[in-house]
C-alpha cells in the first residue's frame, strides 16, 4: 500500500479509554529504564520495549514525555533497560511511582551496578541492556529511545514479570 492510498483511509475517532483498554490484554514484558549517575539518578517502569536489530544490537524502549526520569535520560545520552523477573514486582510497582518514593530515593531500596555506558544496571535483573542513546524520536505522548547496545547482563531467573490487563503477573510455561 502506497502513503497515497493509505492517505484515503479513513480517520475514525478511537476512544483513548477503549483504546488503552485493548493494550492492556496481550500480556507485555515489564522493565524500568534507569539512567544517570549515583546522586542523580531515575528511572521509570515501562512496557514498551523491544529489539531493534541484532547487527549492531539496538533496542528501542517508549518513556512517557512527562516522566521526571526523561530530562536525566536525555542528558546523560546513555541508559540501561533493566528486564525484571517475576520475583521483582516490589521493584516495578516502586519505579512506577507506587510508594511515594522519587528520584535517586528510589534505588536505595536494590542493588545496582554500572556497567560499560555508566547508567545504572539492577543486580538480578531478568536481563540488563546497557545503552548509548543513539537517537530519540518524538512522538505524541512518549520518546522513543533508540539505544545501542554496549553490554549485557543475564540472570539466572526464569520468570520474566509482565504486566496484563492492569495487573503484573509471572507466566507459567505450558
């Protein structure tokens, strides 16, 4: 289909309500993207990340463009997309805001590393993925971080943490 006939399509009006509500079925990896350097660090809880390409490893991850933890992100031009495991739900619920705690206050709660890129790598996470940010794409609500990949860590876990219809949850192998 060319852009001139997708042009031609109809524009319905989608309700943002029913709209999230439908993203919320298929179950979605759940990660916190974290950045800068100890003493001004942050992070946040996201689902929406992915591989880009394997050849150079890029991953992409969407931060919401109101996130306290973008201005850092963007400025240190590096960061880390920290997969966690079913056992780490305390630590999703604490980089989304559950809790009360912000900014650096939230990494006293685990332990962290650093890695090649120096953002901030979650010791047990599913699987780390140290980035260099290489470009950022504005989009309507969120920044989408494109990031090559300077290193990786994988844990010993099993369990990957998702998130489905509102709730984080483990996946059990059938």
């Amino acid at each position: 289909m060319t852009a001139a006939m997708t042009a031609e399509l109809p524009h319905p009006s989608i309700d943002a309500q029913a709209f999230r509500s439908a993203m919320r079925r298929p179950a979605s990896a759940v990660a916190i993207v974290t950045g800068g350097l100890p003493g001004d660090r942050a992070g946040v809880t996201v689902t929406a990340v992915c591989s880009l390409s394997d050849t150079p490893p890029m991953v992409l991850a969407c931060v919401h463009r109101d996130s306290s933890a973008l201005p850092i992100l963007r400025a240190g031009g590096v960061f880390c997309v920290n997969f966690l495991s079913a056992a780490q739900t305390d630590v999703a619920g604490l980089f989304a805001g559950r809790g009360g705690l912000k900014g650096e206050d939230r990494f006293s709660a685990v332990d962290w590393v650093q890695r090649v890129s120096g953002a901030p790598v979650l010791a047990g996470a599913l699987a780390s993925f140290d980035c260099v940010l290489e470009q950022e794409i504005d989009s309507a609500t969120h920044a989408i971080l494109v990031g090559r990949v300077v290193a990786i860590d994988a844990g010993t876990d099993p369990a990957p943490l998702v998130y489905n219809d509102g709730a984080f949850g483990g996946v059990v192998p059938i």
